[in-house]
C-alpha cells in the first residue's frame, strides 16, 4: 500500500519546536483542547483553519525540545496528512512515525510556498507541487518503518501483527 496525500502546504520557518506543537498550559486539557492550540503562538489562526489533508512544511530542526509525542498526536489530530523538513529532531520523527504521520525529509521544503497545493507520496519520497508544476525527490521513508504508518501507527502495526500471529498459532 503506497501512503499517497494531496493537500494545501501550511509553511513554517526552522527549528518549530515541540512547545509549539504542543503548548504545555495544555498539556493536561484532551487531546482535541491541545490540539486547537497547536502553533498557535506563531500561527493563530492554524488550527481553526487546517483542513484533513493539509500538509505542514518545515525547515531545519522541525520537532525539537522536549520529547513529548503530544507534538505529532496534535498534529494527528488536526488532520495533517504529513510533514515535511529539511530535517527533523530525531525523537519528534519517530514519534510520527510510529502515530501514523509521515515525516519526509527534503532539502528543498523551502521551495514550497504557503498555500501551494502539494501532493505526497510517502512511499516514494516523492513530492509534487501542483501549484508551481515541480516535483521534488525526499529521503522516502524506509520500508520497515512504512509499514507503521500505513497500519495506522505502532500500536496498530502490533496489534495486526500479534493477532495474525496468534491466529496462526491456534491452526
């Protein structure tokens, strides 16, 4: 199964880190409450705007500070259907990938523009900017870890995994 999005690009500068992601006054409120603060110090009107799909493009250092996954779970939340840097922090990359959300690295997101509608395939690595009729070639992400996302996550993938698992060990 090839992880394929097509959204509008939401762009942000360098080194976004996680308190922005996930404002820590809000780190006791739900999910959802977190979620509608997400990058709001910086882009107030984010979260109330985002629609499913969207795809938010990063610079260097997206997701670093504190190793909270609340981060990608906001994101997540929103709908964001991935990100996209030109490198990440690596505990934030893992945190999405193992909630699901593909996290590609690309040295030209900053060609992107806000607004841009983008399409990506995770898979592949494979960017395109429909607005501005390029593509641009990411690190795909690697195929053990793919295979995460497309369950869902982590949780799911194991979930799928050990029932299988069990299911074959009760025949």
């Amino acid at each position: 199964m090839t992880q394929q999005t097509k959204g509008r690009a939401w762009c942000f500068g360098d080194n976004i880190d996680t308190d922005l992601l996930a404002p820590g006054p809000y780190m006791k409120s739900s999910l959802a409450e977190l979620a509608s603060h997400c990058l709001e110090a910086i882009r107030p009107e984010f979260a109330g705007e985002i629609t499913t799909g969207d795809v938010v493009i990063g610079g260097t250092g997206f997701g670093i500070g504190s190793s909270r996954e609340q981060a990608a779970q906001a994101l997540v939340e929103l709908g964001v259907s991935a990100v996209i840097a030109r490198s990440f922090a690596r505990i934030f990359y893992r945190n999405a990938l193992n909630l699901g959300l593909p996290v590609l690295v690309c040295e030209q997101a900053g060609e992107i523009a806000d607004g841009d509608s983008i399409s990506v395939d995770a898979e592949q690595g494979l960017v395109t900017n429909h607005t501005q009729g390029t593509s641009y070639q990411c690190e795909p992400i690697p195929v053990e870890l793919m295979v995460i996302v497309n369950a869902g996550g982590l949780m799911p993938y194991l979930k799928q995994k050990f029932s299988a698992e069990n299911g074959a060990n009760t025949e």
